[in-house]
C-alpha cells in the first residue's frame, strides 16, 4: 500500500518505501450520511463500490435530540454492512460537546475494526489531536483492535487555521485535512451566509474605460471576475498536507442544486492541489468523481513529456514548449493519481 508522501513529497520519485502506510485508496467524493435517518441509513448498502467513502455523520446537521439514534444507526450500519472497496469514516461531536465521549467509547469497541478514519470537527491544534489519539490507543487496546483507526481533523476555526502545521505533525494516525468552510466563515466574522462556494459580492471589477477629458465612464460595460472566498486557505492546507504527507480535501459544496458552481470550485480545489471533496447529496459524488481524476487528455499529455524527456534529466521541446526534469515531475503527479485511481 503506498502512503500520501509518494504523492506529495518532492522527494517521492525514487525516494525510499514510506515509513507509515495510511490507506492510498482514491477518496475523491467523502459522502455523508446521516445514520439515524432511517431513509439514508437503508441506502448505504447499495451505495458501497459507487463512492470511495462514506461517512456516517454524528455532528452538526444532526440534531441534539438525535444523537443517540444516529450513534446506534452508525453501530448497527458498520456491523451489518460489508463495504468491500469503500472506506467507511464516521465524523463525530465536536471535542467540546457533551456527546463525543459516548461517540469514541460506543463506536470504537463496536465497529473500530471496520472504521477508516474518524473526521473531528473543529480542531484547534495539536492537544485536540493528541488528546484524540491517547484515547484511540487505549479504546484499541482494550478491544483488541490493531489495525490503527486514522485522524481526520476539519479546518474551521481561525485558531485551527494558524495551528495548521502542528495540527499535522501532531500524530501518525493524520490522515488527512478537510476545509470546512461554513463554521470557518462564522469564526472568521466572514460576511458570507453560504456553506462553502464563491459570493457575488466577492469580486474584481475590469478598469472603467476614461474619455478624452479623463474622465471615468462608469456606466460602460466592464468585466467583473467573482474570486474564490477559499483560495488562501485552501493553498494553506495543501502547502501543509503536501509538507506532512497528509490529504487535503475540500469541504461541503451547501448549494445541491448549482452543479456547475459546485463543479467549478472542486475543480480551483483540484488544480490547488486537493483530492477530493465532500458529498452531500449523490449528484456530487458524480461531480466529484469526475473532478477529482485526472482527464485522459492531461494523463495522455503527461506520458508524451515523460517519454520524450527519457532519463528525465536536460530539457526538450514540445509543441513548442520548453519541457525538463521539474515538468516530469509535474506529469508524474498526474499519471501517479491516474494509476492509483486505476488499482
Ligand atoms: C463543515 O463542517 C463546515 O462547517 O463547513
Ligand atoms: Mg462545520
């Protein structure tokens, strides 16, 4: 199994085996299910083999009155479901609340065996981490499980986003880094009211057009570009994921209905750097699937330039472009995603 560092780290081509395996499975759409919802809940079966992850939701979106029917629908969905090549990730209760003890203490001795990665909401640096993984030692211990559940912490607070870099050194069970847009917009004091996506409001507008006397003439037609409310902070995570080897996600797309937008910001996420998104509705899981894996025209562009540059080292030529050792490393990016979405 090969871990996130071949991936990311410059030194990947030819570096030495990784010294921690996490699971390089494809994670493109993280789709969420609410398991006390009985609707939901029947579905999940049926869903294994169609996303790379599901992921039963305990936190927000559940309400307070339901947790506990949403923790006992997690249980019996991981001990009744066989999710063969899907990864099964819960989110849990924020590690301030009044709930996530019950989460840890019920779900590890009942499913722990069966749970890829556990999503913690709000992370604020590395105690939060630290805290999550002395507790997952010994609720494995005690239950006899060994194969090491993960950490995936959400980026949401102001206070997270400056503690990004020790938040992932905090633990070799970091498995990875989600962008939560909407909780983060409400820390920030951001003026956006959206979970996740861009803001009309949010733009640059094309230099008005001046007469001869030099004046302004605003009321000719002018471009305007809307900008990404996300693309600081998503480069933030990426630089750090990439850094420590770990995967960095966009967050919830809260608009089900425009898939075009959606599309377009999973894709600034993609082109950053990310692999994947979440999914709250199956028509993203589509969207994310497609977005999320690289094009047949970028993997047969990228084989072109790592055949002509043969040892990979000097520079060539093609179609009139200059290609040498960093663009293969660029190219090897693309074809190394292609055949690990391919396995
Ligand atoms: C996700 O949890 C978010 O707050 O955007
Ligand atoms: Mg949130």
């Amino acid at each position: 199994m090969r871990s996130a560092k071949d991936f990311f780290s410059p030194l990947a081509v030819g570096a030495p085996a990784p010294v921690r395996e996490i699971p390089a499975k494809p994670s493109r759409a993280i789709h969420f299910f609410d398991p006390g919802n009985p609707k939901m809940a029947a579905k999940v079966p049926d869903m294994v083999g169609s996303v790379d992850v599901l992921l039963g939701n305990l936190e927000d979106a559940v309400k307070a009155e339901n947790k506990e029917i949403a923790r006992e629908g997690l249980v019996k969905i991981g001990q009744e479901v066989d999710f063969g090549p899907t990864q099964f990730w819960t989110r849990i209760n924020s590690l301030d609340s009044p709930w996530v003890l019950d989460d840890l203490t019920t779900l590890v001795p009942a499913i722990g065996e069966k749970l890829d990665v556990i999503m913690v909401p709000k992370v604020q640096g590395a105690e939060d981490i630290h805290y999550m993984d002395r507790i997952l030692a010994q609720l494995e211990a005690k239950a006899g499980i060994t194969k090491p559940i993960l950490i995936h912490a959400i980026l949401e607070t102001a206070r997270g986003v400056a503690n990004i870099e020790e938040i992932c050194a905090a633990s070799p069970r970091m498995q990875g880094l989600s962008l939560g847009p909407a909780d983060l917009a409400a820390d920030r004091r951001m003026k956006t009211t959206r979970v996740g996506g861009g803001h009309p409001g949010y733009l640059v507008r094309a230099d008005a057009p001046r007469n001869d006397a030099g004046e302004l003439q605003y009321d000719a037609d002018r471009t305007t570009y809307q900008q990404d409310l996300w693309h600081y902070t998503i480069a933030r995570m990426v630089d750090a994921c990439a850094m420590h080897g770990l995967f960095p996600y966009y967050g919830p797309f809260g608009d089900i209905k425009d898939t075009v937008a959606c599309e377009d910001q999973f894709r600034n996420a993609f082109l950053l750097g990310c692999v994947g998104a979440w999914s709250l509705h199956p028509v993203q899981i589509k969207i994310a699937n497609k977005v999320f894996s690289p094009s047949v025209e970028d993997i047969k562009h990228a084989r072109r330039v790592i055949a002509a540059m043969g040892d990979g080292t000097g520079a060539v030529m093609l179609d009139g472009k200059m290609e040498d050792d960093a663009s293969v490393k660029q190219c090897k990016v693309m074809v190394e995603l292609a055949e690990r979405l391919a396995a």
